[in-house]
C-alpha cells in the first residue's frame, strides 16, 4: 500500500466482502491515478456541487473537511463502475447510487515523528474496516505529496472547472518517486448523511436516539471482535465518528428503498441511515492480537468512551438515554453480561490493557491521554466495583449497593475527552445523577416536543387536504 498510493500516485479502494481483500484500482487507467480523481473533485468545488458539513476532528493534527455530494440522477460520470471493483461487481450500486463523501485532511500528521508511515496507517485502518462493513465502503483513497506537480488536466480544472471524465481512458504509466511528505489524504466514500452527534444534540431526533445507540452500540462490538487473529482499538471513538450512511435495497428494476434511522433535522428534510464508524486516527487506533484479547474489556471501554464525551458535549439528559438503553432489563446490548466477564476473568483484561497501554509508546503526543483512559478503564473494571454497583442500582433498585456521592462526582476519560473536545472543563463524571436543573430542562423539552408534534400533524393535515381538493378537481 505505501509504494502504490505513495510512491505511484496509485488508489485504493475497500468495501464489504467475504474475501477481506483490499483492492488497488487499476493504474493502467485514468481512474486508478491520484490525478484523474484530483482533477474531477477540483471540477465538482468549483462547479459549487459540493456542499460542506460541520465535521470535527483533531484540529490540532490535521485542517480537516467533509464534503457530501448527493445523487439524484446516479453517480457523477467520473466514478468507475463496477467492473473497476473486480469481485465487488455484483451490489456495488447500492453502495454508490446516493451519492458520496469526500473526506480531505491537509498536512495529516504533520508533528508526528513519521507523517509518511502514520498517514498509511490510518488507511490501512479505514480500508480492514470497510471490508468488514464497520466502516464506510471506500471508492477511492490516495495521497497527494509535497512536490507533486500539477499536471496540464489539473491546471485546466483550476482555470476552467471542467475535467476529463471517462474513467476507462488508457493513462499513462507513473514513474515512482520518493516520499518526502503528504500535503493531502483524500478519501472517496459512501455518502455519510449525519452523524450520532447531529442526533444528540437535536431535541426533534431525540425519539430515535435509543434505535441508534443500540444499533451504534451493535457495531461498536463488531469492531471489538477478533478477524483474522486480530481485534481493533479505536480510542477516538465519539459522537462525532458515528456516521450514518444510507443503506439502499433494491425495490425492483432501477428502483431503491433507502432504510436506516430517520433523522429529521430543523428544516424538516428527512435523511435515513445506518451507522458506521469513521476517523482511524493513526496515534488512536491500534490491533490487538488474539493472545491478549479481551472483547469484553474493549467492548465495555469503547462505550464508556462513548458515554464520557455525550456527557461533556450534549450533557446528562443525552447520557440518560444511553444508560437506560444499556442497563434495561434483558441486557440488550449485553453489557451488563460484558461486565459480569470482566470480574470473572480480569488476568484476560489486564494482558488487554497492558497491550493498549504499549501501543501508546509511539505517539508521544498522544501518550499522557491513552494511558489516562487505561488508568480509568483499570479503575472502573478491575480496581473497585464502581461500574458493577452503578449497573446494579440503576432505576433505583432497593436490593442494590448503592453509589457513594465521591464514586458517582468523579470524572471519567478527562485528557482524552479534553484533548479531542478541545476543551478545559469537559463534565465526564457519567454516573452522576441528573441535577434539578436537569429535569427542569428535561420535563421543558419534553412540552416543546409534544407541541412541536400537534403542529406537524396539523401541517400534515392542511397538505393531505389540499392534495384530496387536487384530486378531487377543487382548487
């Protein structure tokens, strides 16, 4: 991967399949070189096609932006079809017919000791997971290198904001070249509609919240499992990371249902999706091998995780929802059952921590955050009973222990949550109980709600009747 999307200007691309494979598309042709994409995205900015979500990231490491470009009369004419993806040719469309994202990150890893090696890792991350359908599948993906000369096709982009788009055109053969430093990572993917974030701090999205956190919660413990003798470590996993992709199902010739969560944002557009995880930040994302493995360790710290920066970006009344989706009865997403196996099994959890803890040694920067995380994970799961005795007395069960004032008020994943938050005072003491003004605003949102409803299903009645009078021949 590093010589032919480094070295050759080559591209990469990854979606779900059986055979785990990661394809390089072919450079014999336009569509499998760097240039041939750079050249048809720049024509599509300056064409004002693609529009540019709030997306955030580690700002510090990387200028990052997401831009979406929704289809409605099928994928833009420069994308390569099916055949391009070799053994993906049968439902690649439902991958690509609504459209796709673009996610760029200029001068990636810049202060990092190798950027060169950390933006490959990064990649190599995002493609195992799409292959795997954790991640977004991935059209394309390459690097854009200091010293790159624009060519004359990029050159008539920037003048003109028109480009060569056939795909299958012969190109011509790419003369390696040594790696000094990335300017640029782009990345081609599903579209991504909205995140779990846009859903917490929405009060309209509030009624699907608890479906997307199970199905979130769902997906987060499929990237916890071993896959080929190894499991993955996410450790930037935030609201923000949780993106949520249209799922189209063919529903006859040339026609799709699209299903997924149903987001309606204030403007009252409705987009659906299903979850994915996305950001395989290269000092955050590590493999565990199979010897010191523990899924129920990684599953339960990926959801505090989770749970720590709801709290410190959309507050208690969010957090609420989470806990009360995984401590219902029956264990729905079986993290009370993950906990039980901690206790029962902690020598599996400490080799699993041990591990996560090492892989921090190489990111320097990063270093103080990952331990921290650990250090908490250690004291919530093998060092006392915090967790245990707050899953059992949640509801207010009177057989439970309860939860000491000191317990509940301390903070949780503070440097990792104050590093990616970027903020001094990030509030991640999770087992706090709501305060007054909590329920206040709970009990004040819940009426805004009910009132917001009434006048929907009366817009909803007024449009109804106006389309009856249309059919009826009235005016």
């Amino acid at each position: 991967m590093r010589d032919a999307c480094l070295r050759r200007g080559g591209v990469a691309a990854s979606m779900p399949s059986e055979t785990d494979s990661i394809v390089q598309l072919d450079a014999t042709l336009c569509h499998g070189r760097a240039t041939y994409w750079i050249c048809n995205l720049l024509a599509l900015a300056c064409r004002g096609s693609m529009s540019v979500p709030v997306y955030r990231t580690l700002r510090a490491d990387a200028s990052v932006a997401l831009h979406a470009v929704a289809s409605e009369d099928g994928l833009a004419a420069f994308v390569p079809g099916s055949d391009a993806y070799g053994h993906w040719k049968t439902g690649v469309d439902a991958y690509m017919d609504a459209g796709f994202s673009v996610l760029v990150k200029h001068r990636p890893y810049a202060h990092s000791r190798s950027p060169c090696d950390a933006c490959v890792k990064e990649v190599a991350y995002l493609l195992m997971a799409a292959t795997r359908g954790i991640a977004p599948c991935v059209l394309a993906t390459f690097c854009v290198q200091h010293g790159d000369a624009l060519d004359e096709d990029v050159q008539l982009v920037v003048s003109t904001g028109q480009c060569c788009s056939v795909p299958n055109r012969t190109a011509a053969a790419a003369q390696p070249q040594s790696v000094a430093r990335i300017d640029t990572l782009v990345v081609v993917s599903q579209l991504c509609t909205f995140t779990l974030a846009d859903l917490m701090q929405s009060p309209t999205a509030r009624a699907v919240l608890p479906e997307a956190l199970a199905l979130t919660f769902a997906k987060l413990k499929q990237m916890c499992q071993l896959h080929l003798g190894y499991a993955m470590v996410k450790l930037n996993t935030t609201p923000e990371s949780v993106v949520f992709c249209p799922s189209l199902k063919a529903a006859g010739d040339d026609e799709w249902v699209i299903e997924g969560i149903r987001y309606e944002s204030q403007t009252l557009d409705t987009v659906d999706g299903l979850p994915m995880i996305s950001n395989f930040h290269a000092a955050l994302t590590s493999r565990v091998a199979a010897s010191c493995h523990s899924l129920e360790t990684s599953f339960v710290m990926h959801v505090l995780l989770l749970l720590a920066h709801a709290k410190a970006c959309f507050g208690a009344r969010v957090l609420r929802i989470a806990w009360d989706h995984l401590l219902a009865a029956g264990d729905p997403s079986g993290f009370v059952s993950a906990i039980d196996c901690i206790v029962a099994d902690s020598k599996q959890a400490t080799a699993f921590l041990d591990r996560v803890s090492y892989d921090a040694e190489e990111y320097p920067g990063f270093h103080a955050a990952v331990l921290g995380t650990v250090a908490d994970v250690r004291r919530l799961l093998l060092q006392g009973d915090t967790l245990r005795k707050y899953a059992a007395s949640y509801g207010g069960r009177a057989d439970a222990p309860p939860l000491q004032k000191s317990e509940a008020a301390t903070p949780v994943f503070q440097e990792m949550v104050k590093m990616l938050t970027e903020s001094t005072a990030a509030d991640t003491a999770i087992f706090a109980p709501l305060s007054e003004a909590d329920v206040v605003r709970e009990r004040t949102e819940a009426e805004y709600m009910a009132a917001l409803e009434l006048v929907k299903a009366a817009r909803r009645a007024r449009l109804l009747a106006r389309e009856a009078r249309c059919v009826g021949g009235g005016t």
